[in-house]
C-alpha cells in the first residue's frame, strides 16, 4: 500500500471517529431459556468500537464472548435466546430489528468470521459460489463480475492459484486456507466492522501469524472497525487496540491494551496474565531451575445456571477470603481513570501492587487488600448494571 492511500485511509479513521463510535452497545443481555432453567450468557455489556480500532474480547470458554458477538447480529436462536439493551448501529438500534433490515446489515454492514470455518462453509457448493452468492446479496456485482471480485478476495487473503481455487470445494482447502477463504467472503462486500471470533483457533503458530496479519492489512485498507473474540492473550497484544475481559457474562475489566497489561486492575485479569509463558521475566529457564512457574487459575468457571453470590470471581480468587465484600456484594463497575473500567472491590490495591510487582500474580495476590470508593461511578452508557 502507498504511503499516500495509508494517509488517506487513516485521515477518513479519523473523521469517522470525530463522528463518534461505529457501534454502540449499552446494557446488553442474553437468556436461553432452557428445561434446566434460565441462562444468563451475557450480563449487562457495554462498549464501544471505532473505525479503524480493533476491540479484543477476552476470557475463558463460556464466558460469553461468542454469544456476545452473534447477538450484535441477531444470529441467536429465538424463541430460546432472549436478547435486550441497545445495538445501536447508525444511530438505529438492532435489538429487535426485523430479519429484513438484519440481512442488509448481515455481511454487507458488518461481517462476521466464524469460528470453525469447516462447519461453517457449505461443504457442497464451492468456495467461489459462496463468496459470490454474499456478494450478489449486497452489491451490484452478477455473474462474471461478482466471481472476479471473489477471485480479488482470495488472491487479497493470500490464498495461491485464486482464479482456479475459486472452483474447489471446502474439503479442498487446508484449515488455514478455509479460515482465509471465511475471511474473503468477509470482507467482500467491504463491510465498516468486522465481527472475528477466534479466527485463529485449530491453526499453527505460522498460519495465525498470516491470518492476523491479512486482518490487520484489511484494517488498513478499509478502515474498518474489528472485534476480536479470542482466549489469546498473545494475539491481543499484538493486534487489540482495547481489550474488554469477561467473566461469567459479565464485563470485568476495560482498558486500552497496554493498561490491561502493565496496569491490570481485576484479579481475573492478572489470572490470565499469570498463565501466560513469560520468556521476558527468566528467560528460557524452567520452573526447576528457578524460572518462572506459570500459575493457572485455580478451579472451573461457574454455571451460568447458578451463579455464586456476590462478585461470580470470588470462589477462584486469591484476593477473596478476607474482604467480605467479595462474597456478599456484586461489584460495581467503575472508572479507574478516562477509559479504563473494573469491576472489583479492591482495583485501587491491585492498581498499586501491579506497579510494584509487574504482573507477577503470586506477589499481588499476597498483598492485603483495601476496599475501592465507589465514589466513582462509570460514565454513561458504561454501568455494570445489576
């Protein structure tokens, strides 16, 4: 790309986000209702993506990242999935919106890349038919111009020989090959926000470096907004702009990337850090010869069926314990400064050790902790409502 189209793609980023925010989502839950009993996936999420920025959603299975993203998109469901709050998408809110105004947005306005391309592609229609059907949906392309613009879109994913691998079928494809193809029916139709969920899972450390790295071009080409769904810390520091940690449903913590990890302000959030390989602390030395021990987080995440009382962390938290608060009260979401949320009774103390310690969670977590002022309520449109 020329210097000149990047200052021009970066220049209309940043108008656009003079504009405000490309999405909006406040309050937003989902509730599968099931014989077992009543599921609360998501929790009262709130956040924002820009042009241009990438926002990376993160925590373990089951915490409701996946079920977050489909939601944006009406893709859950119905009647089992019940859905509620604000997804405001050029300033008209896509909660109940009618499946005719959905498809418009579907693929040409946002797209989404799925997580399990092989499942996800249609294994008896080929790769180029798939890519121009989408196409055929949203734009004015047809027929030979439609099939170019696919054959456009799998030489611009890096996929070899596009104009003669445009008529194989899924099962010719490698895992890495498919998930390039799931992102050239993406981003065909040029859509302002791209939805990736774990779009390098099953893959090897090379083909994921190529998959992020075509994602990041395509940013740079289009200026569109990412929300990245992934359990990959090491993919977000690379590629996130912001990152938002969920747990049980909930939004814990916020932060612009560095801050989630120099400056992490929710013991969930240091768990994670903590079972990281860290290669920067002892170098390559082992736990045996006095490296760095990795640490996992002690315990399962809860049933959503069931959650425990007070903070849903508290059963698996080494903060926990001593404070009461933890066990009784549901932590409120709060700014720690402009742009960074936790919702944990003692952020102020993590705050303070993370500094001293780096993240070492084991040092952190010794410390003695003391109770936040919930003086400082979240800005509007970002309250952990409960």
């Amino acid at each position: 790309m020329s210097r000149t189209a990047t200052a021009a793609n970066a220049q209309s980023r940043s108008e656009a986000e003079a504009d405000g925010p490309l999405l909006e989502v406040e309050d937003l839950r989902v509730q599968f209702n099931t014989d077992a009993g009543v599921v609360r996936a998501v929790n009262g999420v709130s956040f924002t993506v820009a042009a241009g920025e990438t926002l990376a959603l993160v925590g373990e299975s089951g915490s409701g990242k996946s079920v977050t993203g489909m939601s944006l998109l009406g893709l859950l469901p119905k009647p089992a999935a019940e859905t509620s709050g604000i997804v405001r998408w050029k300033g008209k809110d896509l909660v109940g919106a009618s499946e005719s105004r959905l498809r418009k947005v579907r693929g040409g306005e946002i797209s989404m890349i799925f997580q399990d391309a092989m499942t996800s592609l249609n294994p008896v229609m080929t790769v180029g038919r798939q890519i121009t059907e989408m196409i055929g949906l949203h734009t004015s392309l047809k027929g030979r111009a439609a099939r170019a613009r696919a054959v456009e879109m799998l030489d611009a994913v890096g996929i070899p020989q596009a104009s003669r691998r445009v008529g194989s079928y899924p099962h010719e494809f490698s895992g890495g090959m498919r998930q390039r193809a799931m992102i050239a029916m993406a981003i065909a139709c040029d859509p302002q926000l791209i939805i990736a969920d774990e779009p390098t899972t099953a893959l090897d450390v090379t083909v994921q470096a190529q998959v992020l790295e075509v994602l990041a071009e395509i940013q740079e080409r289009t200026g569109a907004g990412m929300i990245l769904i992934t359990h990959d810390l090491g993919v977000v520091a690379g590629v996130a702009d912001r990152v938002m940690v969920m747990y049980a449903g909930r939004q814990v913590e916020t932060a612009v990337t560095d801050e989630v990890f120099y400056d992490t302000r929710h013991p969930y959030t240091l768990g994670l850090m903590a079972s990281l390989p860290r290669v920067d602390i002892d170098g390559l030395m082992t736990a045996a010869d006095g490296g760095h021990r990795l640490k996992p987080i002690e315990g399962q995440p809860p049933s959503l069926l069931s959650l425990p009382s007070g903070c849903a962390f508290h059963p698996r938290c080494e903060m926990a314990g001593l404070p009461e608060p933890c066990a009784t009260e549901v932590p409120e979401l709060l700014q720690i400064r402009s742009g960074h949320l936790s919702a944990c009774h003692f952020a102020d103390r993590l705050g303070e050790r993370a500094r001293e310690v780096g993240s070492d969670y084991v040092e952190i977590v010794e410390a003695p902790p003391t109770p936040v002022a919930a003086s400082t309520a979240a800005p509007a449109g970002q309250e952990a409502h409960q």
